[in-house]
C-alpha cells in the first residue's frame, strides 16, 4: 500500500490506475506479465522511470483489439500517458 502510495504522489491517480489496470511488460525478465501482477518494487521503479521522463516497456492493453499486434512503449510527460509506437505517440 505504501510502495502505491509513493507512485500515486509521483503520477497521479488517474496515471497510476492506467498503469496498474492495462499495463502489460514487453520485454525483459517480466515480459507479457501485467504491471499489477509485478513485485511492489517493481511497480514502483515503473513510475519512477515515468515520474523522471524515462520511456518504459510497458503497452497499454485497453485499446488492444485482437489480430492487432501493433505494441508501444509507455511516456508519461506533464500529467498524461502516452503511448509510444514506431511512427507515432497517441495519448493514452
């Protein structure tokens, strides 16, 4: 609870609840596992890599349709989401 509670001071609610709710990891050790799944540390290096402007592994699965295996990485800068693809960055 506490380790959320640091996060939820670094990104906000609404970011976090994105992040915990429809975060999957995409590569490393952790891939295809969901953020909320993760270790409470992990969780929370996670927003401090966000909280800092760091670009982390991790797409945002609540727009994913199947067949569609288009991924992102995930940035979050001055309050907001945004989910980074190859070509492009859409809010998240």
């Amino acid at each position: 609870m506490e380790l959320q509670e640091v996060a939820r001071e670094l990104l906000g609610g609404p970011a976090l609840w994105m992040l915990l709710s429809y975060g999957r990891v995409m590569e490393g050790a952790r891939v295809g596992r969901y953020v909320s799944g993760l270790p409470g540390d992990e969780q929370l290096e996670l927003a401090r890599k966000l909280s800092r402007g760091e670009t982390v592994p991790v797409h945002l699965m609540h727009r994913h349709q199947s067949g569609n295996y288009e991924s992102s990485s995930l940035r979050w800068e001055g309050g907001n989401l945004f989910m980074v693809f190859a070509d492009r960055e859409d809010p998240a």
